[in-house]
C-alpha cells in the first residue's frame, strides 16, 4: 500500500459527514456508522476477522501465524472535532490497515489488532476517550450515565448506534500509535517523522486579577488600580518564564476584561493559564512559579488575584524499549531520527495503563490541526509506513519464537 | 443656603428616573420633565425668570442692577447615564441656584443665567453636549435628525417634549461649571476644592494584533505567533510610557482574544487605547510613541498590527484670567489652591467657543462616579458655595461699574 492510497482512503472517509461540505464525525453518529462499513470492508480485505465492541470500537483481528499468542494493538480514533480536517484520528487508523495490508496475508509471530476508536475529542459528551477507555475496561457507570446536549446518555446513544458486546481483555505486547503532529516542529526540523517519547502533562487554570474600575480620564495613573496592566504584565512574564524553561509550553488564550469599555479602566481581568511538560515536577514547579508572579504582581499595586486550578493530568511516558525499536525502524527507513514530547492528548495515554506504548508523529504541514486545511504529504505517508513495517520486524526479533 | 440643602435638592431629582430604584434620566424624557419642574420652583424663588430654549435647556435669568447689561452663565447638565449618582451634572446646577439664592435679591452689575442642560452624557443619540450644543448655536442639521434605539430623531424628542424658542445668543462675560471631580485626585490631597485650567484632549483607537492562531500544547514557545503575549508586552509598555509622562493617563480598558480558547494560542487580540492629555502636541506625541511600540512588537515576532484611530478630540483651555480669580475666590475661602486638569469632557468645553470659562471641582468620595454610590460631602459642597459667592464678588470687581 503506498501513502497516496492512505490518502485516499483518508478522504473517503472525510466525507462521511453530519455537515455538508465541512466535516463533523462525532461518537454514533449516522457518518460514524459510515465509516465503519467502509473500515470493515477495508480490514475484511486485508484479512481481519472484524467486531464492534460494547463501547463502539471497530476492531479488526489479523491472526498470528500458529501457535503465536501474542497479539499487537494499532489503533487511533476517527471520531472528529466540528469542521475538522481529514487526518487527525483517522490517518492512524487507515495506517494501521495499511501496515496489514502491506503483509500481502504473510502471518507474524504476533498477531495484530486494529481499532478505530469511537471517541477521542470529547466533543457530544464534554469527556475524551470513551472509546480507548471502554477497551481498557474503565468506561464506568458514571461515563455511561453521562448526556449530550439533547440528554441522551452514552450508554443510550451506543445502544441506538448497536454494538456488541465487552471483549476479555487482551494482553497486548503493546500499543502502537501513528498520529499527524499536530504542531510545526517536524515541519520547522525538515523531517517527515518523529518518535514520540512521551505525552505532556498538563495545569489549566483560570486566574482572576481584581483592581478597580474606575474612569480612564479623570484617574491619575499612580492612584490606578488597573486590572488589565497588572494581567499584562504577568501574561508578558508567563511567555518568558516558559521561554527559559526547556520543554515547557505555557499559553494564556484567553482574557476577558471587565467592565470592558475603552474609557473605564478594567476592575477585573479573568485569564485563563494552559502549562504542560513531560515532566510533571517540571510542569508543577513552573505553575507555581507563575502563580506567586501573579500574586506578587497583584500585591505590588494593591490589586487582589485569585487562581482557580481547572485541570491537572499527569505526563504519560512512552514504552522507552518500544520508542527505541522504533527510533531503529526510522532510522532503518532512512530518516534522521527526533525524539519529541506530544503537547496534546492520546488515546495512547490511556492505552499506556494496559500497555508497553509506542507513538509515531507524522509531519503537519503548518502545524495546521482541527482545522478544514489540515493536510498530510503522500510522501511523509509512504516514510510512516515504511518504519511502521520496519517496526512490525523489530519487534518479530523481539517476539518471534 | 447651606451644602446639607443642595445636596438634599439633588436628593430630590434624583427620585426622577426612568427606572424604579435606580437614577436613570436620559434626554427629554418623562424625569427630565419632572427635573424641570422642580428647578422651575427653585430659580424662581431665587427670583430668576424661567424658560425652556429650542435645545430643551432650562434657562433661568436673574437680573443685574439697573443698567447691568453683562451676564454670566452658570450651569450644568441634569440627563444621566444609566444607573448613574445624584451628582454628576446635577450638582451643578442646584449650586447655580444656590449661589443666587444666596445673594438673598441683592443686584449685582451683571445678570447671572443658571442654565440646565438637558443632555450632557450622550446615553439616547450616541453623541454628547446636545443641550450646549444648542445654546452655543451649533444644533445642526445632522444632529437634529440622528435618531435614537426606537428610530426617533432628535427633533422629533425635542418637539414630543415641547420645547420653547431658539433664544438669541447672549455675550457671556464668562461661563462657570461646578462639578463633582469624578477622580481620585482631590481626595487623594485632601482637598474640597479644585480650580481646572484645562479639559484634557483625547485619542481613542482601537489597536488589533494579528498573529496565528495554533494549538496551545503543540506549538513549542519558539514557533508561536502568540497575539496575546505581543498584546501584553505593549499593554505593560503603554502603562510603563504614561506613567513617565506627566500629566498624562493611557488606558486599555478592553482586550478581546480571538478564538479566546483556554487551549488555542490567540491570533487575533483587539484591545482599546483611551490617551488623554492637556496639551495636545504632547498627547499626540505620546499615542505615535506606544503606536510606534506596537509596530515594533510585531514586527520582532511576525505579527501584524491594525491601528484605528476612532476619536481625536483637541485639548480645551479655561480662561486664564477666570481661573486666577476663582483661584482667589478658592485661597480667600479658607482652602489651598489646587490647579487640575479635568480628564473627562464637560459642557464647559462647549462653551469655551462662545465665552471665557471657569471650573470649580467639588471632592468625589472614593473618585466613584457614573455608579450609584458616586457621592458629595456636605462640607465640600458648601465649601463650593463660599468659593462660588466670592468668585462672583471677583467678577463684580471686574465688571462692576
């Protein structure tokens, strides 16, 4: 199979769509029905024996040749965010189908399972993974009982949507994961591929600056109590404190100012703070560092600030065994080989709890993502499918017989 | 009269609003109806001669001694914002009346018009000064026929209210505005009083910055065309620059970010800059001074930068010669003289075309205004009645026979 076929099926599936002419593929939706008839026939193909599981993952099993028990998971998800691009979810998926395809029906020490998860991006629940969590065996009571916007509950929508039943489950030698980047590093580095280590952890916080509003004209700046001038000045030193932490990303995306008038000086300015890093003593010393800036920024002019911690998610490591087979297969493939952390979420990270879990990045030209622009290049797709393969026989070394 | 009544009176007129325990009193509405009736009783047992002009101005004359030809005019405006204080404008007026009911009937050389303005703050038709607008003779044809939320003209207002006729201007030996401070300065020196030389000149612009939005974990520090962090280096600079300028007050008191997501770096931020100085070269000096800073910024990290200007408004001097005398009237009251600089627009600035004008500032508790809790000492306000009767002793010294 080459990249260009990859592609292709990327954008058949593109179309399965709940809005014409943009695409939106979210958890049992009619599209996400779509997709699975298109996938089935796909992995049928390729010589997979094929299921839905209780939690509405399609999931297709190529044997191991006799007397092999062990069994590989490839999956990604290819349920998507509103007006989304072709690629990010699915493009693991229909290469992970590749990668069996590209077997030509030759049986491995192993065998290999693909699943397309049913849900990654939270987007009809507010609540990620409920695919990877359901094959984990943590899709709980209080997941199920959980309601979209017209009070369905997911255990409602997958009965409507009709799935089968919980598989055992497996002990997989590992889970292998292809993703688009998401971001512009292998693109600003030149390189098609990147060997992913680890997924960040992250802290989001809202933090309120308090001054008083008062009027822009007739308050003399040493008697000002400016919320937004105290809120710069810490978002200007949360850029900088991030630029001198190596691996850190640190992002204020959003600013409210109240009362919010040209001529009223803000009495209070409501940011919102997203830090990650792959180390997690890294990423709480930076938070912390950043929490008493702001303290001692609002202290300094009189002004009060309250922080209010939203999210706190833990790093995930990548298998470092597997991260190595695979950084041989990239290299084999005949590419230099970059180790990266992942800034967003994976379903790997929740496969890493059952699983030794391996990560491959494919380039995102423009770091574009979530976007209608988001694209891949047909030659990045041949270069993952290559050191996919490569990878499939380092581990064949590790655990033919 | 004493403070403890003016305020009482201002009190009174404060019960007339359109909204029930709020002050809300716009523009030829059924209060200022009301607030006219009220003055209406209170200048004639001053022994003024009361009319409503075309502009819906309350004009009330009281008479200078026999063969006084001269007149000056006190006054203020009696339309609010919404939800607004007792005071603002109103304060004003009642004083006017004030000071010749002090006189007791006793003639001066000149006569004295206590003028209420009918609108001031701009609230029903989006402009401002519409009262002294029309006194000065400046009510055109546009603003006569520029309409408000429910689609009727001013004219329209004016003629549903029933106004009188266009008076023929008068040659004002001066106008006089008292008012409260609306700022902090005064009580931050523990002062009654203040004697402005000047209303500040104003710049107001919208400023846009335009870099990429991308995804807040996967964009590495150095890879970003962060506009949020481009905006706050330029909001803690434009602080930093008006701090360093005396005299001068700059103010970004509204930030939008665009997407505005917690996890999307912004790649649009429109902010707002308010610059107001008395002297205009300096003013303008210092808004191409933070422009210049914006474009800088942006342009070391690949952003753009859209600059709109959306207000240019010149600087207005008092009269120099009123100033020293109501400075006289202010030292010979019992207070120290405190020359200011009013950061916000007055009526005054309306009839500096037509008169030499003087502003006497009354203390605002707490710099509050436009807020239901803007309040006036009682002392101070008859601290402005001593002042204002010894301003008029000046003016007898000047324009008596």
């Amino acid at each position: 199979m080459t990249g260009a076929e990859v592609v292709a099926r990327c954008q058949v599936l593109a179309r399965m769509s709940e809005t014409p002419g943009a695409i939106t593929r979210t958890f049992c939706s009619k599209p996400m029905r779509e997709a699975h008839h298109a996938l089935r026939g796909w992995m049928e193909e390729a010589g997979m024996r094929v299921s839905v599981d209780h939690a509405g993952n399609l999931r297709g099993v190529y044997p191991a040749r006799e007397g092999g028990e062990a069994c590989l998971l490839i999956g990604s998800h290819i349920d998507t965010v509103p007006d989304a691009g072709a690629y990010d979810g699915v493009l693991g998926v229909v290469l992970g189908i590749g990668l069996v395809a590209g077997l030509g029906g030759r049986r491995l020490s192993f065998a290999i399972e693909v699943v397309a998860f049913s849900e990654e991006e939270g987007v009809r629940f507010g609540v990620p993974f409920i695919g990877s969590r359901g094959l984990v065996g943590t899709l709980d009571e209080e997941l199920l009982s959980r309601t979209d916007a017209q009070g369905l509950s997911v255990a409602r929508a997958l009965r409507d949507f009709g799935t089968g039943s919980e598989l055992p489950p497996h002990e997989y030698i590992g889970y292998f994961e292809m993703h688009i980047e998401q971001g512009p590093v292998l693109e600003s580095l030149g390189l098609p591929l990147g060997v992913v280590t680890a997924i960040a952890g992250q802290t989001r916080a809202e933090v309120c600056f308090r001054g008083a509003a008062n009027h822009a004209g007739t308050t003399p700046m040493h008697l000002r109590r400016d919320a937004m001038a105290a809120a710069a000045r810490w978002i200007a030193l949360v850029e900088r404190t991030a630029r001198v932490t190596v691996g850190a990303v640190a992002t204020v995306g959003s600013v409210q100012t109240l009362p919010g008038a040209g001529n009223v000086i803000a009495g209070e300015v409501r940011a919102t703070l997203d830090v990650r890093h792959a180390d997690d003593d890294v990423r709480e010393a930076l938070v912390n560092r950043l929490r008493c800036t702001a303290e001692k920024i609002a202290e300094r002019r009189g002004l009060q600030v309250e922080w209010k911690t939203r999210l706190l998610q833990a790093a995930v490591a990548c298998n470092e065994g597997m991260a190595e087979m695979l950084e041989r297969a990239v290299g084999a493939s005949g590419h230099r080989i970059h180790r990266m952390v992942s800034g967003a979420g994976h379903d790997a990270m929740i496969l890493s709890s059952i699983a030794p879990t391996a990560m491959l990045f494919v380039r995102s030209p423009g770091g574009i993502s979530h976007h209608p622009n988001e694209s891949v290049l047909e030659n990045d797709v041949d270069a993952a499918l290559a050191a996919g393969s490569l990878f499939l026989r380092e581990l064949e070394t590790v655990y033919g017989e």
